[in-house]
C-alpha cells in the first residue's frame, strides 16, 4: 500500500512539472524566405536557462537574469512573450530556409522541454499558356498552365469567372527536378458560350493567396449580339456617317445627270431641226410632184440659228435644178382639132416665156 502511494505522488508531481511548460505553435508552415516564430512559456519561476535548438542543435541561449545571450547564428534571435512577465520568449528565425525545416526545441535547464515541428515550402510561378483568346459561339477552345519551381508539389486549379471547375474537366501532370522543386501541367478544354475570364490557380499549404493567372475569352457572337447596349454610340455614330456620304453620293449623281442633259438639249436641236427641214421639203416635193416654194417657211420654229441654217440651205441650193415649164411643142404629124388649138396659143409669138407652178 505504501508503495502504490508513493508511486502516484510522483507521477503526479510529473504531471505538474510538465503542464508548467508550453511551446507554440505545435507545427508551422511558413514560405521560404518568411520569418517563423515560435513561443516557450513557463509559469514555474525556478528557471534560469533557456536553451533553443533546431534539428538538435542549439542556436540559442536565454538567460533568465541577462536576456539573450551572445551566439554565431545570424538567423535568429529571441524576444520577451507579451504578458509572460519575463518567464516567456519568443524564438524567431528570421529568414526560414529549406534547410531549416524540422523540429525546433524549447528546452528549460533542469526542468522540461518541448518540441514543435517546421515546415518550409517554396513558391514558384503560375502562368497560362498564350494571349487572349477569340472564339466563335459554341467552338471549343484549349488552355494550358504551367506552375514551375514549387515545393511540396501545389494544387493547380482552374476558375471561369470565379467559378471552379471541376477536377473532372481538366488534366493535371506533375514533374520533380533535381532539386526537389516540383512543376505541374494542366489542359482545360472549354466550350464557348459566352465572354468570360479564365484562371488557373496554383497553391501550396503555406501560401495564404493561391497565385493566379489569367487570360480573356470573348465570344464573337456575345460582343455582335449581348454587348449591342455598349455599341450603340458607336453605331450610330457610324450610321451618321453612312447616311451623310449616301447623301452626298446622290447630290454628284443628280449634278452629274443634270449636265449630261443640258449638255444633250445643247446638241440636238440644230441636228434635229436640220433634218426635219430637209425631210420635210423631200417629203412635200415628193407628194406634190410639183416644186418647192423656197418662201415657204414653217411656223413653230422661230430660233435664230434654226433660220440662219435654212438661209444657209437656200443659198447653197442650186435654182437650175428646178424644172422649167416646156415651150409649145410644135407636131409635125396631123392631129385632132382640140389639141391644135391648145398648142395653137398665143405663146407661139414668144417662145421664151415659161409658165411657174407653185407648189405649197
């Protein structure tokens, strides 16, 4: 009995010492090149040592009466916890490296430590394959990414206008080079529908924004048809335009026809009226058979240059081609009574005088 008692005041006075120490966090991930900060605390005041190692090597050493003491690493240091009126500190690693990574030790001289886990990851670069993009309505169209020089390896992961796609969508290939730095490939098919952005997104546990890249899709039909709101002004503005040239077009075809038909009214008359008066005096001497009274002179036309050209016409004209009336024709052979005494006329006595006949 005795002996069971002791056996239990000791676990409990173990159990005592050790709630009396506390590291945390438990685990961190931090980016390379970030600060890590990890905080010992203690509220048993016999303390005089405390000693910080990481991967089992002590980096440095706290003094409970001196503060931080003196050490060759360059890469940390220690600072007092808020409210721990001095019995806790604060380790901090200012630039975290990939070698860094493993268990840090808070380690109280003679009465506990603790040990908390390390994590440091790296950050690479996101990118999407090519420019923007201009599809027809309903025409698919391929994307690529590339997330290159990430430790652990990252999640890729795409977005259509915020909106993720499922992981059934799209493929996903991972490489790691000699360095221990992973990149991954991925190819999402998409079928145009509508304007929209497209990003792809890589992340790893460390990162608290995944990085994003992004691309636009527009959608000819969508920009003719949805956006017609945001061209109506240059639309009308182009329709402006159109009707003004249109307009314009119209007042030289309307010159242009109205000179080609003064220029023919100039033209024609003179040809016109010429040829009306030559067929008019072979038309009247042909159904008179008889002859043209030059005096004769139409009415209608009292133009200047029409008249110039008949007096030019008359002038020209030959008047010995008139046919003159015959003399009496004297018969040598007997004839009726009747006719002798139509050629028996007084004429006989002149024989030059002619008889006219005008033709009207």
């Amino acid at each position: 009995m005795v002996v069971r008692l002791l056996v239990l005041l000791l676990l409990s006075c173990g159990t005592q010492a050790g709630a009396q120490m506390t590291l945390a966090p438990g685990a961190l991930t931090v980016l390379r090149g970030d600060e890590a900060r990890f905080t010992c605390s203690t509220s048993d005041a016999r303390w005089t040592v405390m000693v910080w190692l990481l991967n089992g090597t002590a980096v440095l050493t706290v003094s409970k009466s001196h503060g931080v003491l003196p050490s060759t690493g360059t890469n940390v240091t220690a600072e007092p916890a808020s409210g721990s009126k001095g019995d806790g500190w604060t380790f901090v690693l200012r630039s975290a490296e990939r070698r860094s990574q493993g268990q840090v030790t808070c380690d109280l001289q003679g009465i506990d430590r603790k040990t908390a886990n390390l994590f440091v990851q790296e950050k690479g670069v996101v990118r999407v394959s090519g420019d923007d993009q201009l599809a027809l309505k309903g025409q698919p169209v391929q994307f690529e990414c590339q997330a290159a020089g990430w430790f652990p390896e990252p999640r890729l992961q795409w977005q259509v206008n915020d909106r993720e796609v499922s992981e059934g969508d799209y493929n996903v290939s991972s490489e790691e080079s000699g360095k221990s730095l992973f990149t991954v490939s991925s190819n999402l098919s998409v079928t145009a529908a509508k304007s929209s952005r497209v990003d792809c997104l890589a992340s790893v546990s460390g990162l608290r924004t995944p990085l994003k890249s992004s691309v636009r899709l527009t959608v000819v039909a969508e920009v003719l048809h949805d956006d017609a709101d945001d061209c109506t002004v240059p639309l009308a503005l182009t329709a402006s335009l159109s009707a003004l040239l249109l307009l314009l077009l119209l007042c030289v075809c309307i010159v242009l026809c109205h000179r080609q038909r003064r220029r023919a009214r100039s033209s024609t008359p003179e040809a016109t009226w010429f040829d009306q008066s030559v067929v008019g005096i072979s038309s009247v001497a042909e159904a008179t058979r008889g002859k043209v009274n030059l005096g004769y002179s139409s009415e209608g036309h009292t133009d200047a240059d029409y008249n110039e050209l008949i007096m030019e016409i008359r002038r020209k004209m030959d008047f010995d081609s008139f046919h003159k009336v015959p003399d009496v024709v004297h018969s040598s052979g007997p004839a009726p009574q009747s006719e002798s005494r139509v050629q028996a006329s007084p004429s006989e006595g002149n024989p030059t005088s002619v008889r006219r006949i005008t033709t009207v």
